[in-house]
C-alpha cells in the first residue's frame, strides 16, 4: 500500500512538472510570435533565436519528465526478494523507494528517499538481501526489510 501511495505522489509531482514545463513552452512560443521586427533586424533574430532555445530546452525537459513517469508506471509493485526497481528498502539510515530520481518525498508523516537505480547510493541497493550491510559515504547501511 505504501509503494502505492509513492508512486501516485511521484507521479503527482511529475504531472506539475509536465503541466509548469508545457506552460513555458506557450509562453515562450508565444513572446517569438509577439515580437515584431523592428528596424533593428538583428534584434528580433535574436529574440526569436533565444525563444527558440527556451522551447527546445522544455521540450527536452518535458520528454524526460515522460520517460520517468513512464518507468513509474511501468514499475511492479509485489515484493521482491533482493533490491530492485520498485523495491522499498528499509535501512538503518532511512527508507528508500528504488524507481526515479525526485529526493525526499514525505507521505503523511514518513519520509521517504525516492532514488534512481543509477544513483551512487541505488547502485550500492541494487541485488542486496535483507540483512545485507555495504558502506556509503562513510556510513553503515543495513538493510533491514524489502517491501
């Protein structure tokens, strides 16, 4: 239930990503649109070249935002026995959720660490069993339970 309730947070935060993301695409579409050209060429070429720039880097951002909700959705959710994508791992240091880069996530009065396969600390989980232990930036972790 509580794999659930992450991934519908998750998705909720990348769904106000997408729609911020969207809205600057607009608006930057629209102020290339609005600009007149002025006697002064060069620079409504650079307006409409930086607008340009504005739209690509969101729709870049926008494709990335998809590609993670589409590993959230794609993500099962039924116990495993060693660490893997959409396993919650309980540590002596913390509670991870192992799916898509986002950070510390609170979900009612828990927090969770909701982190990539790919990052530093997701590729030390990766393939541990319960009661595995590894060291990380000079701290201990034990793995004390895999939901």
């Amino acid at each position: 239930m509580i794999k659930e309730a992450l991934i519908k947070k998750c998705l909720e935060l990348l769904n106000d990503k997408k729609a911020i993301l969207e809205k600057n695409i607009e608006l930057a579409q629209e102020a290339s649109r609005d600009d007149t050209k002025s006697s002064a060429g060069d620079k409504y070429e650079t307006t409409r070249a930086m607008m340009q720039i504005e739209i690509d880097t969101n729709k870049k951002r926008l494709l990335e935002t998809q590609s993670l909700e589409n590993i959230l959705l794609g993500i099962d959710i039924k116990t495993p026995s060693k660490i893997g994508l959409g396993s919650l791992v309980k540590t002596n240091q913390g509670t991870f959720f192992i799916s898509i880069g986002l950070g510390q996530i609170k979900l009612e009065s828990d927090t969770f660490f909701v982190i990539s396969p790919d990052s530093p600390i997701g590729k030390e989980l990766l393939n541990k069993l319960t009661q595995d232990s590894f060291m990380f930036n000079q701290k201990k972790y034990q793995v004390l339970e895999i939901s």
